[in-house]
C-alpha cells in the first residue's frame, strides 16, 4: 500500500513536471513565430517573436500570389523600399539604425519592405520594438534598381513606392505625394537634405556637388513596357557617384 501510494506520488509529481514543461514550452511558442522559409537551406528559421513578417523573395515569380499579396493593401497608400545592412563601423550602423527608426516612426509611411542581401542582416533589436507595417524579404544579393521594380510590380500595384538609399529617411512631407492625382508613366526623383545624427541639417541640393545626385524615386505600379525599364535599370541602388554607375564603372 505504501509502495502504490508513492507510485501514485511520483506519477503526480512526473505529471506536475511534465505540465510545468509544458507551460514553459507553450509560452516560449507564444514568444517566437515559425516564418516562411527563405533560404536555399531547407528549414524554418525560428525569430523571437516581433512585429513583422518574414518573406522569401522568390526568384520564380508566382504572379497569382504577388496579386494576393498586393490585395491586403488599400489603394495609394505609401510604401518604402530599399535594402537594410549590418555595416562593421559602429559609427555608420548609428546612422543606418537611425534612418530605419524614423521611417518607422513616421506615420505618413504605411509599410516597410527591407529586402536584405543576407540573413544576418535583420535588424530584429528595432524592428521588435515598433507596431508597424514591416515585411523582411531575402533578396541574397546587394538590391538594384531593377530589383526593386520586379518586387514591386505586382506586389505594389496602385501603391505609392519609394525606393531609397539605406540612410535616407523622409519627414511628414511625403504624404503630399496622395494628392499626386495621376502617377502613370511617372517618376519623382528626390536629394536629400543632410542631416547629423543630432538632427542639424544642411541643405545641399542646389550646390554643384550634389547637382544631379538622388537618392530617392518614387513611382506607382504596375510599370509600362516592364522587360524594357527592368533591363535598363540594373544598377545598384545607391551605387550611383557623379553619374558613374558602380556596377559598370561606366558614366551615366
């Protein structure tokens, strides 16, 4: 009788541990999300839970999904595009975080596509502190221009879609771009004003150096005649010095 009461005992005990296990597993499943997998390696990547959704960029184009995607988004709305990164200066990363939070904090921009060239590129120590519109997608490679007009194309159509350099952020003026009324066959090219980390700014858009240089555009899809821009436009996005395409290291 003894014996069978502390079997009895210990099947409680076994059970009480096994329902302690199983609260402590169930929450940790409450603090992560399984995403999409995005990589060539085969498994589902494991993220602390956060407020934005992980996508792969599919380099085999399933228009009837891009459609589907799109349809989850109300007409004109504002949408940044550009390609986020861990830099290894401390001092450039500051300004890169920096550029990320005000696009995040600006409640004139809806969504936020980060198309990333590696996996250890997630900013997950900001993106998990907002409750904002945010898609990560991997890209796998340093993002160009054509690029980032395929991932638009179908994904954004009817879309306010600004593609930018990594540490460019806008103020409260980009949302006069909703009264634009009619976006067809056009494209806003913007400079920026300089601004330090402290928020002192300078503007140098009219002086000679800066003549010609943009690092914003701003389009709306779905593009006109698509193959002919896509296969004119491979050059990186902010990989444009003094009218010499990086990637060519030919003048523009």
């Amino acid at each position: 009788m003894f014996y069978k009461t502390s079997v009895n005992k210990g099947l409680k005990r076994v059970l009480g541990l096994l329902f302690i296990g199983f609260c402590f597993w169930y929450h940790f499943l409450k603090q992560t999300q399984e995403v999409e997998e995005f990589s060539e390696l085969g498994y589902p990547v494991l993220l602390p839970k956060t407020n934005f959704k992980l996508r792969h960029f599919r380099t085999q184009k399933n228009e009837s999904e891009e459609i589907m995607f799109n349809q989850q988004f109300p007409r004109n709305q504002i949408h940044v595009v550009y390609q986020f990164y861990i830099d290894d200066d401390k001092r450039r990363q500051i300004e890169l975080d920096l550029a990320l939070e005000k696009n995040i904090l600006n409640n004139e921009i809806d969504c936020i596509h980060l198309l990333l060239e590696k996996k250890g590129h997630i900013p997950c120590y900001l993106l998990s502190k907002y409750d904002k519109c945010i898609y990560v997608w991997l890209l796998g490679k340093r993002l160009t221009f054509n690029n980032a007009i395929e991932f638009s194309q179908n994904r954004l159509r009817g879309l306010f879609v600004a593609v930018i350099n990594s540490d460019v952020y806008f103020d409260k003026t980009i949302r006069l771009l909703k009264q634009i009324a009619e976006m067809k066959n056009k494209l806003i090219a913007l400079s920026v004003i300089e601004a330090d980390n402290n928020g002192r700014t300078r503007d140098l858009r009219c002086s000679k150096q800066y003549i010609g240089s943009h690092d914003t555009y701003i389009f709306k899809p779905p593009v006109n005649n698509f193959q002919e821009v896509y296969d004119a436009t491979d050059v990186y996005v902010g990989g444009i010095t003094g009218w010499v395409d990086e990637k060519t290291n030919t003048y523009l």
